[in-house]
C-alpha cells in the first residue's frame, strides 16, 4: 500500500511524543476516532485526498472537525501532515498508531482482508473468535483488497488462514495443473 511506510514513521514519532508526555491511551483513542471519521466519511476522505483543495481550507475543516475532540499532539499531527504535503497519509497514520500502540500494551493484531469493509457487526463476531482461539486480547486490522473478491484472508502472529475466492481458485488452479501432469 502506497504511503505505508511514511505513515509508520509519522505514526512511530507520535507514539514516542506520547509516551514522552504519558498519554499513549489517550493519542490511541484520538487515532481511533480519526481514523474511523475518515473511513466512515467518504467526502472527508475525498476532501483531505483531493490536491485541489487549498491546505488552509482543509485545515480549517480538519480543525472544526477534530479541535476540541482531540488532543494538541493529534492536532499537531495533522498540522504537520498537511505543512508536509501529506495530509492524505492521515488516516493511515492513525491505523498505524492503533497498531503499535497495541503491540506496546501486549494485544495481538489480527490482520483480515476482504473485498469490501467489515460492518461492526461482523468485525465483533470475527473478534470473538479470534479471541477464543488466541486466547489473548485482540486487535483487529481490516485491510480491503478486492482483488480477493470474496471471503477473506485472516492472518494472526505468524498463521494464516485464506478462505478468499481468489484463493480457493488458486488452489483449485495448482491441483488441476498438478493433477494434468501427473497423467501425462
């Protein structure tokens, strides 16, 4: 993904300013609610990605948005991003923070693509059975891919489980080429 590797260096530095100041929960609540205003809006998102828009105004709507829902070091943030010409990277800087900052506190990230977003409801369900299998705390990272078309790839520590389609045509693909061989 485009960008990943910037917004894990932003994501790193605001954790380290956070732990400076003892308000690593408190950053990890605020990247939250950034991340999920951004997903679950999609002309913020077009917004904040559109190069059209002049810095100042999107400054100015970030700022109503999120002025007073966050804190300063949030709020710097995206001052920055946007001083840098990075504000796109904003939302998957906040995802990143969620990440390391359940690494820090000891809860394992389960990572699940699918083709389309997960709905609350289906990420809980999902969640409590990681949960049960792990038996630990989980956090759940949804990365959309549609390139899968459907089902999903679950991914935990070092295991996998892929019940994507594409996938399973894959399989199917290697065992009908494997099985052509082999008769010849």
């Amino acid at each position: 993904m485009k960008g990943t590797r910037a917004a894990l260096r932003y994501a790193k530095a605001t954790l380290d300013l956070a732990k400076e100041k003892e308000l690593t929960e408190v950053i990890n609540k605020d990247m939250e609610l950034i991340a999920s205003t951004i997903s679950e809006n999609d002309e913020l998102g077009l917004m904040i990605k559109n190069p059209v828009i002049k810095s100042g105004v999107k400054k100015e709507v970030l700022n109503k948005i999120f002025g007073s829902k966050v804190n300063t070091i949030s709020l710097e943030l995206i001052y920055l991003l946007i001083e840098n010409k990075r504000l796109e990277l904003l939302e998957l800087v906040a995802r990143e923070y969620n990440i390391i900052y359940d690494q820090l506190i000891g809860v394992e990230i389960a990572q699940v693509t699918t083709a389309v977003p997960l709905t609350k409801k289906l990420e809980e369900k999902i969640l409590a059975k990681v949960k049960s299998i792990v038996g630990k705390d989980i956090s759940l990272n949804n990365i959309v891919d549609p390139s899968i078309t459907g089902g999903f790839i679950l991914r935990v520590g070092d295991k996998q489980l892929d019940s994507s389609v594409s996938g399973m045509l894959n399989t199917m693909l290697k065992d009908f080429e494997d099985n052509t061989i082999s008769r010849l």
